[in-house]
C-alpha cells in the first residue's frame, strides 16, 4: 500500500526549482505533486527524513529527473 503525502508549499518551491534547472519549464502544482507521486520511496524518504531543502533529497531529484 502506498501512502499519499500532501505536499506543503515549500516542498513545492523546491521541487519547482530544480524541475525547472532540469528540464527547462515551470511545473504547475498538479504536475510537481504528479512527479512527487512517481518518485522512488528511497527518495520521497529522504523528502521526508530530512526535508525537501535538504542536498541529499535535491540531489537525488536531479538525477532522477534527469534519467527520466
């Protein structure tokens, strides 16, 4: 069973950035809470763990958008 996990605006904020550096388009919410929904729970753990500003999970991101 998977769990959804609302995100609060600074998650927003920060995925924003760095989809934006990745992939060159600004997200709308709904499509930042569609790619948070696909991302491997390794790294929405680290989201979590740590929070979304954190290097590790910014990283992490990054090279998932960027391989996807």
């Amino acid at each position: 069973m998977k769990v959804v996990i609302k995100l609060e605006r600074e998650d927003f904020d920060v995925m924003h950035d760095v989809i934006f550096e990745v992939k060159g388009y600004q997200p709308t919410d709904e499509q930042i809470q569609t790619i948070w929904d696909s991302l491997p729970e390794d790294i929405q753990g680290h989201a979590i763990t740590y929070g979304s500003n954190d290097t590790l999970f910014r990283e992490d991101l990054y090279d998932w958008l960027y391989q996807n």
